[in-house]
C-alpha cells in the first residue's frame, strides 16, 4: 500500500465505479459472488445486512442439490405464477383452484387485501366461499386510490348477478376501513348483500387489556344470543 488513503484502497483493488462508502462497508470484505448475493438477500422483507449474511453462508455450506432447488424455486415463481383471470388470486392455473371448485359457493365472495390473507381464512376451515384479492387497500396518503386497486373484475362479477354476498374482509386498518367503505357503495347498487367481517377481543385475551377503539368495535359488532 503506498499510503492510507482510502483513494488508494480503490486503486489497489481496481474498483473505480465502487464508493468510498462500500469500501468502508464490512460486506466488501467479501468475494463478489458472495457480496451479490448478500445484496439480492438484503432486498427480501424483514431481511438485515446480518441475516443476510447468515443466509447467504448458510447457502453456501449447503449441498449443491439444495442450493439448485433454491434457484430453480425462484426461478419458478417467476415464470409460471399469474394472476387469476377472476379473482386476482397468485396460481399456477387460470382460473384458480377457487375459482374452479364445484364444491365451493361461487356465489358467495370474500375480499381480501393481499392473497396471504387467503390463508389466514382457508385455516378457519369454516369459510366454503371464494375470494377476490384487491392487491393493496386505498392510501390516499401513499398516492394509492381505488383505480391503483383491482375492483373492476370485482364489481363485474357482481353485476353478472353470479354473486349473492360479499364479504369485505379487509384489515381493520384506516386504509382497510376506507376501502371497505368505498366497496360498499359501489357494490351495493348492483344490489348484493354487502357484509363486513366483525372486529373485536382477540380469543383468549382479557378484556381489561383491550384498547378503547377495539372494545368500541366489538360492542357495535355484538350479535344476539
Ligand atoms: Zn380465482
């Protein structure tokens, strides 16, 4: 090294498009493989510049079989998932499993947010409808309206008169009550019963410890006995 200056370090390791920066950064430390694929990581939800790093070692440590199936797991979920024609749902076929099912009430609908929440229903085990994913919720505040969502395959549906309820189960969020209330009012003049999923004390919990807003909810929602 012919002096301490990081300009040096650039010039010894022959990085010019790399920044100061990414110099001083620990990551660098890494073969370049290795840096890139921390850096693919570190773009993951949730995932930190050291999980990222853990994950990456971890592939690898890993067989050569495992880390194959990874890529190709990738890979696949790029290439052969869509979006399905009817209920914006993620599949491999179109339309969905859903959608197709005759052991399924096709007239009764549940709209969700995200196609994770389909899970969180399908595990009740109690709910034989079908779904139809919005992809979002409005946020006037993050520049999202109802023309960012995916409602017109919504409100066609149901002005073929192919539905007889839909059930509004978006999350009990601002954004999710104001996207409640819009599908409401465009729905409910193509005349089908519109319902919205009661919100109150979580199962188990202690009432003591519930916030004013969720007891206020669950009191409106109460039912008869
Ligand atoms: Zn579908």
């Amino acid at each position: 090294m012919c002096c301490n200056r990081l300009e040096c370090f650039e010039h010894r390791f022959q990085l010019p498009n790399y920044k100061i920066t990414q110099l001083l950064n620990p990551m660098s430390r890494f073969a370049e493989p290795m840096s890139r694929l921390i850096d693919e990581l570190k773009k993951l939800p949730g995932v930190g510049a050291k999980s990222a790093q853990r994950l990456a070692f971890h592939i690898l440590r890993s067989s050569d079989e495992d880390a194959e199936a990874l890529a190709a797991a990738v890979r696949d979920v790029k290439a052969n998932l869509r979006l399905c024609s009817v209920c914006n749902n993620i599949t491999d076929v179109d339309p969905c499993v859903y959608c197709t099912s005759p052991t399924r009430n096709q007239r009764l609908v549940c709209v969700v947010e995200e196609p994770t929440n389909i899970a969180a229903i399908e595990k009740t085990k109690h709910f034989n409808g079908v779904f139809h994913v919005l992809h979002g919720a409005i946020s006037p505040l993050h520049g999202i309206g109802p023309e960012q969502l995916r409602i017109g395959n919504l409100v066609s549906r149901v002005e073929s008169g192919d539905v007889e309820e839909v059930i509004l189960a978006t999350n009990p969020t601002v954004e999710g009550e104001a996207t409640a209330v819009y599908l409401s009012q465009q729905l409910k003049r193509a005349g089908v019963k519109v319902t919205r999923i009661a919100m109150g004390i979580p199962v188990g919990s202690d009432i003591e410890y519930t916030d004013e807003i969720t007891m206020l909810k669950a009191m409106e929602g109460r039912r008869d006995m």
